[in-house]
C-alpha cells in the first residue's frame, strides 16, 4: 500500500489548530493511501493517519529537530514518502534513500533573522540548504516565497512548484448573519471586524488595537480570536474598550460563525504565504482588509472580494465594505477554486508519483 510520512512540529492534538496543523489535517482527510504522522506529542483522535510518532517535550522548533536527530528510524519503509512542513525537518532524514518532499509555508528564515538572531538565523540556513539540496520536489504555498527561494536557491527551480493551500467549503460556508451573532452573544447592529489566528508578534495584532481604538465610533466592535505569545499583552491593552471582545483559543469549529458573523476580516502581518485565513473568510462570503504581503493579492481583490490596505486606513476600507454590503458572491465564488478537493488532487499526483 502507498505510505506516506508527513513530518511537521505543530501539536495536531490541540482542537484549536490552525495554518500548518489545519493543512496537515486537511492532507490526511482527502489523501487517500497509508499515512504516517512524525509529530510533537500524543496522537490527535480527529486526524485520519494510521500511525503516529510522538515527540514528547519538544518546547521548540530546535528541540523537535534535535529529537528528530536521535528518532530510531528501522519503522520507515523503504517507499515510505517523506514529506516534511520545513526545510530543516527534513535534515535528520537525509541518510535515507526514501523519496523527500519539502513544502515550504512562507519563509522561516525572515522570521528566525527578527525573532532570534543572526546565530539561529545561521543555523538554520544550513540546515535549509543541505535539506533543498537533497529534496527530490519542493512545494510553495505562495509564489513571492517560491520566487525568495529559486532567486538564492536557482538550482531547485526544476524540482519546485506552486500549489497553494485548500479551504474546507463544506464546513465554511454562508450562514444568516444575523443568527450566526445571536448564537455568538454579539448585537445586530454593530458593525465587526475580526481578526483570528494566531497571536503572535508577526501578525501585527497590538497594531491593530491601536488604531482600532483611535476609531470613534461606539457600534465598531473588534473581535480577536486565538492564542499566542501576545495574547496576554494584547488583552492588556484592550482592557479599556468594551468594544474589544477576545476569545481565547476558540475551537475552530466555532471560526465559520465568527466569520459568519463578521462584516471583514482584518490580516494585517508583517509577513504571510497565501493564508487560509483569507479563504475561509471568503467562503463564508466575508470580505477581506489585509496588508499587501505575500500572496494576498491574488485573494484580496479591490471592490470584489475586499481591500487591500496599510496601517492608518483600516477605517477608510471598513466604510467602503459597509457601504457596497453584497460581497457574498464575488467572495464564495473564487473560494471555491481554492477547496481541498481541487488542491488535493494536485498534491496526490505530485505524492504518488514517487510511489513506487
């Protein structure tokens, strides 16, 4: 039977996942052949694998890899198909002969030079490096990044390719607005924005609260949705306005009713791939404000699925939302060309072609 290894440092345990975690999940639920799943912890019930490899007590990316190194590798078949959601978790696997398949979520390294330094930032171009070197496929959720790699890395151009990722359209879908913010305790009258994901520097959230709170208008209400690092500097600051309303770490399953329930989404990070935050909104038929970063304006198109926009604006495209108010068919319809059922097709010939 075709196996294929998925290698990826998100807990898939946690109900509350989002970004990788969704995609890895996403790529259990429609790929259909013997999955295996090299991750942090225990094994999540909710995901569709046959196996799964816990590495326990891996508090950071580092020391997953680190662990990785030390992993007794005798389970891995020798057609078994590497697919690693990082560059440098392919590195520990380098040794054997199996097929290896990097897909490459935006580029770590920019985040690594701000976050941690110029020695991990190093590190980590190594271990980059030597892990492309020896990748039989590269896939890029975006094309700005596919475009970084190939202008460092030109001799993977061959080998790369772009195949973004997938919305679940049968779980975010239009709901009544109305009721979608009845059963989420918000008025009917307000005017929403919301921003959900995760709450990490990098997203830009206490930038968000400040200028949403230098906005006068009492029936504007911000609604945050997540966890991170900065919730908690994020829930300070928004303690003085009632019109800022946070929920930690909802369930995912409860995200279609806030978008439902939303009339934008708000992204305004400092750096993205092609996000599936956006498409999920869109589904839902709700328009989009983000910065213009990565792959974004391929999804977020002026006057038909929302605006584009830099800080000290955010008021300006919310009012010209509010004002067009149908937005739903524009935004379901370009959706749907991104659902998992087209997009796992792409990767399951890509996967199975190196299935012997």
């Amino acid at each position: 039977m075709h196996e294929i290894i998925f290698i990826t440092d998100i807990d898939l345990s946690k109900q509350k996942g989002a970004g990788i975690a969704l995609y890895v999940k996403n790529l259990c639920r429609f790929i259909s052949a013997k999955k295996t799943i090299i991750g942090k912890n225990k094994h999540a019930l909710n995901i569709k694998a046959e196996k799964f490899i816990g590495i326990d007590n891996a508090n950071s990316n580092y020391s997953f890899l680190f662990k990785l190194l030390k992993l007794e590798k005798s389970f891995i078949s020798e057609n078994a198909v590497l697919v690693s959601q990082r560059p440098d978790f392919m590195y520990p696997f380098l040794k054997l002969e199996n097929r290896k398949i990097i897909t490459i979520h935006g580029n770590p390294a920019k985040l690594l030079l701000k976050k941690k330094g110029l020695f991990t930032y190093l590190a980590y171009k190594f271990l980059e490096k030597k892990s492309l070197a020896n990748a039989d496929k590269v896939i890029f959720i975006d094309s700005q990044t596919y475009k970084e790699y190939i202008k460092k890395y030109s001799w993977i151009e061959s080998r790369s390719e772009v195949i973004p990722p997938g919305v679940d359209t049968s779980v975010f879908k239009k709901q009544d607005r109305n009721k979608a913010r009845k059963r989420m305790n918000l008025p009917l009258n307000a005017k929403i924005m919301l921003f959900t994901g995760r709450i990490e520097p990098e997203k830009n959230v206490n930038l968000i609260v400040n200028e949403f709170k230098n906005i006068p208008d009492k029936d504007y209400l911000l609604l945050i949705a997540g966890q991170g690092r900065d919730y908690k500097k994020i829930s300070k600051l928004a303690e003085d306005d009632d019109r800022i309303k946070l929920f930690y770490g909802i369930e995912h399953e409860k995200v279609p009713m806030l978008m439902n329930a939303a009339d934008a989404l708000l992204l305004m990070s400092y750096s993205e791939g092609l996000p599936t935050v956006i498409l999920e909104a869109l589904s839902c038929g709700t328009p989009v404000i983000a910065r213009n970063v990565g792959d974004i304006d391929k999804l977020v198109i002026s006057d038909k699925t929302g605006y584009l926009t830099e800080f000290g604006d955010i008021k300006e495209n919310f009012e010209k939302i509010l004002a067009k108010k149908k937005w739903e068919k524009e935004c379901v319809r370009l959706a749907k060309t991104y659902s998992w059922k087209n997009i796992s097709k792409k990767l399951i010939e890509i996967y199975l072609k190196w299935i012997q």
